[in-house]
C-alpha cells in the first residue's frame, strides 16, 4: 500500500539550486608577489644608487620602511624633483661666478695699469711693499689682426680631422637595413618555395660580401628609455 507521501505530484518538486564557488583570482596573489618582490629590489638598487650622499637622506629614510612599489615611485619623483631644482640651481650660481670671475679678472687688470703708472710716475722700475713686491715686465709681442682676407695661405693651418659620429652612425643604420631587408627577402622566398635552403645559404654569404661592415664600428641597438612629463 502506497503512503501518502509517495503520491505527491512531481510538479510540487522544485529543483535545488546548486552554486558554483568562484575560485579565487590566480592573478591577484602573484601580482602582490611580483609588486614586493619589485619594491623590494627598486630598494636596493636606490640604497646602492643613492649610497652615503647627503642629498639624498630624505630619500633613503623615506624608502626605509615602504612596500608598496607605486608609493617607492613617487618618492622617487620627489627626489628626481629636489635634484633638478638642485642642478638648475648650481647652473645658475656657476654662470653668476663665472660672470663674477670675468669681472674680477677685468678689475685686476685695470689695477695692473694703474700701478705701472703709479711706478712711471715714481721713475722706479720696482718698488717693494708689505703686501708685495712690485716690478714692470715686457710684455710679449702678439699678431693684431686688421684684415684676414689679405693673409697669405702659408700663414693658415689645416685643422686635424675629427670623427663625425653622426654620418657614421647615419652609416651604420642604413648598412643594418639594408643587410636586414636583402636577408628579409631571402627568407620569404624560402617560405614561399621559390627558393631552396641551399641557394638561401649562398645568396645569404654573398650579401655579406656584398654589404661588408664598417671597421672600427657597431651599431649599438638604443634600447628603451623613459621620459618624466612633469605636471
């Protein structure tokens, strides 16, 4: 005999919803790993940078305790910052010293001139003070100048030759792009069938020949760089 239970009718059955966990990001725990291990690394390469100077004191305290990679970067920017007022700063104060050290240079001379007349004056040749002993001297001759055009040759110099990095380097690239597009095209008739491995060889040794490199140079690839865009 059927219970009651057992009659129930299918349609009053719902069905269970079974969820699915999310697993967690795989990406996010190595990313943490990479940002640390990153920081930790940046850490020493500023402690070795950096090293003893006094400059950068701030810098080395501030980075002392710090984990987290974009916050090391901005400090960094920070000091990049106080480094280049530095350097604008010293710029200045050199080309005030240097204008300073002309003036000063003027004034000695005009000193010089006005002693010589002072010794003129006295009919002396030398006198001899406390601070100093001052005496007159010939001064050499020199060439004036009053009009180059008229100068013979004999009297002109050839100037020593000096390397013009820019036309070899200038050289250098076209040589690598030239080198670069034959052996291209030689590779895609290989692919294309219209050339076997063994006639690729050849061809490949007699643009070598063909093209030989520059003695004395190469061409270093430039490599990637950054640029600071300040705000």
């Amino acid at each position: 005999m059927m219970t009651e239970a057992a009659t129930l009718p299918s349609e009053n059955l719902k069905p269970i919803a079974i969820r699915k966990r999310r697993a967690p990001a795989p990406s996010a725990q190595r990313d943490m790993q990479m940002e640390m291990a990153a920081a930790s690394a940046l850490k020493e390469q500023l402690v070795a940078l950096f090293g003893e100077d006094d400059d950068s004191e701030l810098l080395r305290d501030t980075i002392e305790g710090q984990t987290d990679l974009l916050e090391m970067v901005d400090r960094v920017l920070e000091q990049m910052t106080r480094d280049r007022e530095m350097i604008a700063g010293i710029e200045e104060m050199a080309a005030k010293r240097e204008m300073r050290k002309k003036r000063l240079k003027d004034r000695c001379g005009a000193v010089e001139t006005m002693l010589l007349g002072v010794l003129e004056i006295l009919g002396e040749r030398r006198i001899e003070r406390p601070l100093a002993l001052i005496y007159t001297r010939k001064n050499p001759d020199k060439a004036v100048i009053t009009d180059e055009a008229l100068i013979p040759a004999a009297y002109f110099t050839q100037p020593e030759p000096s390397l013009s990095k820019p036309d070899l380097l200038r050289a250098l690239k076209d040589h690598r792009d030239t080198l670069d597009s034959k052996l291209f095209e030689i590779a895609d008739r290989v692919k294309s069938g219209e050339m076997s491995d063994a006639d690729a060889n050849q061809a490949r040794e007699r643009i070598i020949v063909a093209f030989p490199p520059i003695p004395g140079a190469e061409l270093e690839p430039g490599g990637t760089g950054i640029t600071v865009k300040w705000s």
